[in-house]
C-alpha cells in the first residue's frame, strides 16, 4: 500500500515542476506533435497498414514527454563538461549504421537501424549532443579570449567536418548532414564568430564545392539539389525527381484558403505524393486544412522557436544560451528546408517537419531538446560564468 507521506511527496514535486520547468514548450511540443498525428492518420489510410505508424508516432510522444520531464532535471553544464565523450558517442552511434543500418536501397541510403517495426535514426538523435559539444566549444574558447583565432576556429570546424562526413560516408543521408551545417552556421554566429571569417570560409566553400560536388554527393543527390534551380536541365519531363514536389505543390494549391476536409485530399488520400506522411506532410495539411491549417503550423513553430530564444537569452548563461540558440536554430532550419521542398523552391532532401512528420526518432529528439530548454531556464547561472 502506498504511503499517503508518498503520495504527497509526489504531488509536491509535480507542483515544483510546473512552477519551475518550461512548461509552455511542453504544450507547444504536444500541441504540435498532437495536430501531426492527426494529419498522419489521415494520410496513411491509403496504406492499410493497421495503424501501426499511429501507434509508433504516439509511443514516441510518450517516450519524448518523459525525456522532457528527465532532461528538465538535468544539468546542461554537467553534461557539456563530458563533451569528449558526447563526440565519442555521436561517431559511434553513427558507425553502426555500418553493420545494422537499413535504408532507401534505390538511392544507396542506410541511415535507419531497424528492431521490427521500429526506426531508430541515428544521425537525428545526435543533433542535440552536436549542439552542446559545438556550445560548449564556443564557450570554452571565449573565455579564454580566443573564440577569433585560427586555431581555435580549426578546432570547431574539425569537429563539424568529422561528424559531417561520417554521416555523407556511412549513411548518404545528404538532408541530415546539411541540418548540421545550418546549425553551425547560426551556433557560430551567436557566438561572436567574426563576419570576416564567414567571409573566407565562404571563399574556400565556393573554391572546394566542385571537389565536394563530384566526390561526396551521387549523381541521384545531385539531381535533387539542383532540379528546383535548373528543372529543365535536370527534369526536362517533369516525371523523375521533379514528380514529387510539382504533386506536392498541385496538392497545397488545391485546398486553397480552408482545405478540401480532413481525410478528403484527392491527391493525398490515393498516395500520389511519395513519403507525404513524412516528409511531405505540409503538403498534406495544405489540400486537407487548406491555408489556415498551414499557418497553423507555421506559427506553432515559430513560436516554439521564439520561445528557445527567450528562454537561451533570460538564462544569463553564456553556454544555456548558445545551446538553445543551436536548438532554435535545428527547428529553423529543418522547418524552411521542409516548408521550401513541399512548396518546390528548395531541393528534395529527405528532411522532416519537427513535431510534426512521421518519425519516432525525430518526435524524440525534439522533446528532448525542449527538454534540455527547460532544464535552462529551471537553474540560475552556474558560478563560473557570474563573472563574464
């Protein structure tokens, strides 16, 4: 029998931690991720799958509010202090692809590992640890007055290459690899990196593009970047790698201001639109909930990332601030690749819609990042940083 001293105990720790955590990121996530199950149910009838995809999607919102509460609890400087090891770890969770990992076979893809009908992804769970290891850099080196030099520059982006690569080789997952430039880019320019130095990575970016073009991407990766830019070129026809956003766009434009009615999109309920319960999910919202359901979205996003902002910039903490930046800046940037490639203006690179999109591994991630902004804004700043 329980202790009725137990019971109390418990009610006292649920008070503390709606008083103290973050709680308005915590609905914003279930709120999203809710509106995406939804949407998912009605695009997936097509593929009489029994509901399986539902039941994952749900088990990993599970999965992801309980590694919110825990990560609430967690202290970010304890864990930024073991960055050696979350780069150990990061590199080897992705090897494993090398001997389990499972994929599109048609574009030569591995970046799953399969148990049954469960998908881990490996490559998306190891964007929160890549952004504490590049925050914690960062820091590191400000404080020693030396975030501007070469050196410690080469550092950082040694750091980023090995992980960049070990995705491109292993994997071939081109969409997931690019997000973690994007979070560096935005990581580097909060931290104070000088616009000069931008300057000149952009020059040695644009003088290696062709060596990188031609030795790192397939022609199939190749095509998909480009086919948006010059579809003349690439997709003449309109029938290969151009077929999937034209439907998608088709799609968004036929549900017009308020949609065609969950469950009733022509395009979506036939499954004309490839992965739409994935990576095309926008597409779906557009012809069933029409515009206003777009917007919808549109705006749980950016208010979830407005609110990492706030919390990163109240933290008065050099390293919680630059870690919830990175987190903004993983939504930012999955959301405009997702949001262009369902809309035609930017390439098809297999990237999901946070919250959203069916994914367990990108449903986890993304609670336990929130996770990691509420244990920010829970603790005061640490005593090392009181006098920067």
């Amino acid at each position: 029998m329980i202790h009725m001293t137990t019971v109390v105990e418990f009610f006292r720790a649920a008070l503390r931690f709606f008083r103290d955590a973050d709680v308005f990121l915590l609905v914003l996530g279930l709120v999203s991720s809710i509106f995406g199950t939804v949407m998912i149910s009605s695009v997936i009838r097509y593929l009489d799958t029994e509901g399986g995809e539902i039941s994952v999607q749900i088990g990993a919102i599970v999965i992801g509010v309980i590694l919110f509460v825990l990560f609430s609890y967690i202290d970010i400087d304890i864990i930024a202090d073991k960055s050696r090891l979350l780069f150990l770890f990061s590199l080897l969770f992705i090897c494993t692809l090398l001997l389990w990992g499972t994929g599109e076979k048609e574009v030569g893809q591995r970046a799953w590992l399969r148990f049954g009908t469960i998908g881990v992804q490996p490559a998306e769970i190891t964007k929160v640890p890549f952004i504490i290891i590049i925050a914690r850099m960062i820091v590191s080196f400000k404080e020693r007055k030396a975030l501007n030099s070469f050196i410690s520059l080469m550092q950082i982006l040694i750091v980023f290459a090995v992980i960049f690569g070990i995705i491109l080789l292993v994997s071939q997952d081109v969409g997931t690899a690019l997000i973690y430039f994007g979070i560096l880019a935005i990581m580097m320019f909060a931290g104070g990196i000088q616009l000069r130095w931008f300057a000149l990575g952009a020059a040695v970016l644009t003088a290696l593009t062709p060596l990188i073009w031609d030795n790192l991407f397939s022609q199939r990766h190749r095509d998909l970047i480009m086919a948006p830019f010059v579809p003349e070129v690439v997709d003449p026809t309109r029938t290969g790698v151009l077929w999937q956003p034209d439907q998608s766009v088709e799609a968004i434009a036929t549900g017009g201001f308020t949609g065609q009615g969950l469950g009733n999109g022509r395009l979506t309920q036939t499954g004309v639109i490839h992965a739409q319960h994935t990576d095309f999910i926008f597409s779906a919202v557009g012809e069933e909930l029409g515009f206003i359901g777009c917007m919808v979205i549109v705006l749980l996003l950016v208010t979830i990332i407005i609110r990492c902002f706030y919390v990163g910039i109240k933290s008065n903490n050099p390293l919680g601030m630059l870690v919830c930046i990175g987190i903004a800046g993983k939504f930012i940037v999955q959301m405009i690749e997702n949001i262009g490639m369902a809309l035609g203006y930017l390439p098809v690179i297999g990237i999901t819609l946070p919250f959203f999109s069916y994914g367990g591994s990108s449903i986890v991630t993304c609670f336990a990042a929130l996770g990691i902004v509420s244990g920010i804004k829970m603790r005061p700043k640490p005593m090392r940083f009181r006098n920067l």
